[in-house]
C-alpha cells in the first residue's frame, strides 16, 4: 500500500498564499499522474490541478492562474502554491496519485485542511 501525507495547510487571509505538500512512501510520483483535489464539508470533491508523469499540468477554472502544481521526483513529493487565496477556497485539500494503464492504481492522502477567512 502507497502512503501519501499531505501537509502545508493552515489558516490564511483573502488574499494571502500555501504551499501544500504532498510526499508518498514510494517512487510512485515519477510514474503516475498526481493531483490536487478538494472537499468542502456536504459537497462532492473536486479537481484542482493535476500534473503527468511527462510534466504536463491541468487546472480547474476556479484557481487558474492563482495555483501552480508541480513535481519532484527525487524527493518523491507533489506540491501545489496557491496564490490569492479565496474564501471559496476553503477545503480539505487531498493528494492523488493515479495509473488508468498496468499497473493499475488510484492513491489518495487523508488531506489537509486550508481555511481563507478574516
């Protein structure tokens, strides 16, 4: 079983900036797709951004322009920046780590919380 721990969250103002972090037990980051999701208390999880094992990246509408994934693989870790944050932010923010070809995988981190308030 793969590990993936999230950290980096906290509580910021409008406006304000985190770095999330996400480290997995293994080399799995170099092989898979890894992404950044979100899930606010009562509402469905959602993408925020993913990046490909070949370094291509994805955002969801809301945070383009104000987040940037990226990838280290030889510290096995998956970061998201997010800059401007927004209320609307405010989340669980979860780790993933997913293969759709052999073999086959789909990880997910237990989250960390990220709060926007005043």
């Amino acid at each position: 079983q793969v590990q993936l721990v999230e950290s980096g969250g906290g509580l910021v103002q409008p406006g304000g900036s985190l770095r999330l972090s996400c480290a997995a037990s293994g080399s799995i980051v170099s092989t898979s797709t890894m992404g950044w999701y979100r899930q606010a208390p009562g509402k469905q999880r959602e993408l925020v951004a993913t990046i490909s094992r070949t370094g291509s990246t994805n955002y969801a509408g809301s945070v383009k322009g104000r987040c940037t994934i990226s990838r280290d693989n030889a510290k096995n870790t998956v970061y998201l920046q997010m800059n401007n944050l927004k209320p609307e932010d405010t989340s669980t923010y979860y780790c993933n780590a997913r293969r759709i070809t052999w073999p086959a995988y789909n990880y997910w981190g237990q989250g960390t919380q990220v709060t926007v308030s005043s």
